[in-house]
C-alpha cells in the first residue's frame, strides 16, 4: 500500500505503485575488476529493469547523470540530481595542533595526503611514481600520507611500496580512527587524489573544507564537483601529477588562491541542502 518505494541500485520488477531508484555509481560497468562474476551477472541483469520501471532515477552528480541517460538509453528528464553533503568534522586546524600531527605522523615535516580505499582503481602506483619524481626533483622533506580502508590487491600495493625508493618518507595508515582522519587531511599540505573514475567523492570535498588545497583527475566528476578550487592532471601520466605537486610547492600564492576558493565551493555541499532537494524529489515521484 505504499505511495512511492524508494531503492538502491535494484528494485522489484513485480509491484505496480511508484518506485524512486537512487543510483550512486556505476562501478560494475566502468570497473568491472571489482566484481565477482556472480555479482556482474545480477547488476547486468537488473538494474536495467530497474532503471525501465523507475518513476524516477535519482543520481549524485551530472556527470552520474549523463551515464546513466547513456548507458541505459533512458530520457534525462526522468533523472533527477541529489548531490551529497560532507562532514562537518572536516575543519582547517590551528597551526598548533597541525604541528603536533606533523611530528606524530611526518617525523614533523609537511606531507601530501591521500584519503580512500587503497585498491588499483583509485591509482596509487602512479601516485607513488609521482613522490618519487617530486622528491627527486626537489630534494625536500616533504611526506607522503595514504589513509584509508584495504581494498583488492593490498597486499600486492605493500609489496611495491616495499621497494620503493622512498619508503621511508611514505607512511600507510590503514586503521585511522574516524575522529582522527579530519585532523589528518587538515594538517596536510596538499590532497592528491588520482582516481580515475568516480560519480562521486567526499575525500577532496574534505580537504577543500579543511583548508587544503587538492590535485585531481581531469576526468569524471571532478572538475564538476571541484570547478576552479583544484589544480588538475591526466592521471595517467605520473610526471603531469609530479608537476602540479612541484607547482604548489614553489607557488605559495597560488596554494593560497586554492585554499580560498576551496572554502567558497565547499560550502555548496551540506547534508540538509541535499535532503531539502531530496525531498522534493520525492514528493514530485508520488503518484498525481
């Protein structure tokens, strides 16, 4: 008896009263590598149905949008944007205190932070090619912090790191305690973010409501979410993120410029904007 059912990703193909299907990426198409064959199988199978029979799609973004309109052949008109909010722990940091998680994590020194699932798809490889180029070019104390939760292929990423030249200077924190990560990514000197596909990502809004300034793919969402608050690369090539490190080590004016714009366009993302715009969409999906 319900007015409107509201699902993720899938929703039954035998109920007849109004379904809102909210769609918050499309990993199975654009990285199917994460998938079990089993689960590629239910996702191709499914969510087209799904998708077909919806009132309404809800996505994240408009990149999210165009893919799923796309992908499915599916009018954009019956697909409505809900973008995320962010946490409100993410906050620039007094000078003391980014002092004390500089010497508790950097050995006192200033560090580049990466926040997210350590897996293949977020491109870390090219990552830890990019410090290497930035140190060798350089020759400072800078840091390297990649914090987040194990994904595929950890153990395979610890074994390059293993023989990384610079290892000493990159350190993995894989347990961060949630109040501990704002502090983290505030106290950074720069968030380096080379993922090369997302329909959304909270980790370089974080930064930029934290007070620091983001490198990330040109590709995707980013420069939708991001607009001129980013410095941005070709993920794929190491030496074009090495670059815009080396750039905002030496341009400090530049840095700062970032810093404020980030600011300024992190505030478009707030949890009760979105359930505001959520809801009315929700009330439009009910039947007339």
């Amino acid at each position: 008896q319900a007015d409107v059912l509201i699902s993720f990703g899938v929703g039954p193909h035998v109920i007849s009263f109004p379904q809102l299907v909210i769609v918050d990426n499309l990993d199975y198409i654009f990285q199917p590598f994460l998938f079990t064959r089993t689960e590629l199988l239910f996702f191709k199978t499914f969510v087209f149905r799904s998708l077909k029979k919806a009132r309404t799609i809800v996505t994240v973004s408009e990149f999210g949008k165009s893919a799923i309109s796309k992908q499915f052949k599916i009018d954009s008109e019956k697909i409505k944007i809900v973008s995320k909010g962010t946490d409100k722990n993410f906050i620039p940091l007094p000078s003391s205190q980014r002092e004390n998680i500089k010497m508790k994590y950097a050995r006192g020194n200033e560090y580049f932070i990466y926040a997210g699932d350590i897996a293949p798809h977020k491109n870390l490889l090219n990552l830890l090619k990019a410090f290497s180029a930035f140190k060798k070019r350089q020759k400072s104390n800078m840091h390297l912090l990649i914090i987040g939760k194990p994904g595929t292929q950890y153990d395979l990423f610890m074994e390059n790191l293993r023989l990384f030249k610079f290892k000493e200077d990159v350190s993995v924190l894989d347990a961060v305690a949630t109040e501990e990560a704002p502090r983290l990514i505030a106290a950074g000197y720069a968030m380096v973010y080379p993922a090369h596909f997302d329909f959304f990502a909270t980790e370089p809004l974080h930064a930029l409501q934290s007070g620091v300034p983001v490198i990330v793919s040109s590709r995707g969402v980013m420069p939708e979410l991001l607009q001129d608050a980013a410095l941005y690369v070709d993920a794929d090539n190491f030496k074009e993120i090495a670059v815009k490190m080396m750039l905002l080590f030496k341009d400090e004016v530049l840095r700062n410029a970032l810093i404020e714009k980030g600011k300024v366009r992190a505030l478009s993302f707030h949890w009760d904007l979105a359930a505001g715009c959520f809801w009315e969409t929700l009330q439009a999906a009910l039947p007339g």
